[in-house]
C-alpha cells in the first residue's frame, strides 16, 4: 500500500533544521508503514505533521490506519485529506477507501445489534382471581340432613302422640281384652318417639352445622380479598 511522498516546502532560511526534522520524521514513518509497524509509522507522520503541516501525511496517517484496522479513524483522516486537497494525487483511492470502509462499519455495528441481548419483555400481570364459589355441597348436605332431621322429628311426634293417646285409654278404663297388646304398643310408640327425637334432633343440628361451614366457605374468598385491598392502601 503506497503512501504520498512529503515535499517540505518552509520559509527560506528561517527553518532548516524544522524541515531537516520533519523529513526524517517522514523516511522513518516510511520505514515502519513497510515494514509493517503502523502504529509507529502514525507516530512518526504525527510528528512530521507538527513540525511541518503537509496534506500528504494526513493520506499517509490514514493508510496507517486503514492497515492497522482502525476503520473509524482511516475514514477520519481520508476525509482531512480530501478537504485539504480534493484533486490531490491520493483523492480517488481515498474516496474509494472512504467508501468501502464506511460500509464496513454500517455492517459491524448491525451485527453488533443483532448480537446485542434484547430486553426481556415485560411479564404480563397475572390475571385476577377468579372468586371461589365453594360451600356449595356443604350447603347442600346440610339442607339434605336437616330435611331428614325434620322427617324424624316428625315421626317422633307422631309416636309420641299415639303413645299418649294409648295411655288416655288405658287409664280411662275399662281395661279392654287385648290389654297386654295396648301396653306393648304404648310402649314401643313411645320408645320410637324417643329414638327418632334424639335423632332427628342430632340431624337437624348436624344439617344446620354444614349448612353454615358451606356459606362461611362460600364468603370466605370476598373477605380474603377485601384483606389485600386494605393492606395495599398501606
């Protein structure tokens, strides 16, 4: 890869020795661009620059950079190059250069996007709960078993009338014929009188019980979410 030879032009007699540097500065970048070491030849144009500020080190410099893979500040110092001297001897192979170079970093940095991790979307808030409707077999049940508790209770009603009523005939007199009969039937009225009261009483309490745990449960999501309510005002 060339690079534009340097024509130090100064002041007659009021800077040979400036010039005498520059130009060594100048064959020593040379040197180094050649052999390879673009970090030192950028050094030594820098400083052929300074002492001497010719348009040619800035092609130069940019070469340099261009080989040292330094896109960004090749296409930087091409550019310096052209505004100094648009038609100079490096102008179309800096243009050219100005090109594609510029296209390959468009190319790193969309890759470099591509490869950039993406955001995590936003979790979607979970839906509300749906309010419980349990209870309702409690419910039920217990209706069922108090229904049953009142059929005994009935029946314990019942027996316990009949009961009574053998007893009123028994001791109005006279004693009938099959007397034994009475007694025996009073007896058993009364004993099934007892029985269906102690167990339709047992089941109209055990209905009532589950009737209440069903609509506790029943009431118990609304006050589950009143609770959150109140606690997020905090």
């Amino acid at each position: 890869m060339r690079v534009i030879a340097l024509i130090v032009c100064l002041v007659p007699a009021a800077a040979f020795a400036q010039e005498d540097e520059a130009r060594a500065h100048y064959l020593l970048g040379k040197q180094h661009h050649d052999a390879g070491e673009y970090a030192a030849a950028i050094a030594e144009f820098q400083e052929a620059y300074r002492l001497a500020p010719a348009p040619q080190l800035w092609f130069n410099i940019a070469q340099a950079y261009r080989l040292q893979g330094d896109k960004a500040n090749a296409v930087d110092y091409y550019r310096k190059y052209l505004d100094a001297e648009p038609e100079g001897d490096g102008a179309g192979e800096a243009k050219e250069n100005i090109v594609n170079l510029t296209r390959e970093l468009e190319e790193e940095r969309r890759k470099a996007d591509q490869s950039r991790p993406q955001p995590k979307p936003e979790p979607k808030p979970l839906p509300p709960d749906e309010p419980r409707r349990g209870g309702g077999t409690l419910r039920w049940t217990g209706i069922g078993v108090m229904a049953l508790g009142g059929v005994a209770l009935g029946g314990a009603v019942y027996f316990g009338l009949h009961a009574r009523s053998l007893d009123s005939e028994l001791s109005s007199g006279p004693y009938p014929a099959d007397l034994q009969d009475k007694i025996d039937e009073g007896n058993a009225s009364e004993r099934n009188a007892i029985i269906l009261g102690i167990a339709g009483g047992a089941a109209v309490v055990t209905g009532a019980t589950l009737y209440f745990l069903g609509v506790r449960a029943a009431v118990a999501p609304s006050a589950d979410r009143a609770g959150v309510v109140i606690t997020g005002t905090f």
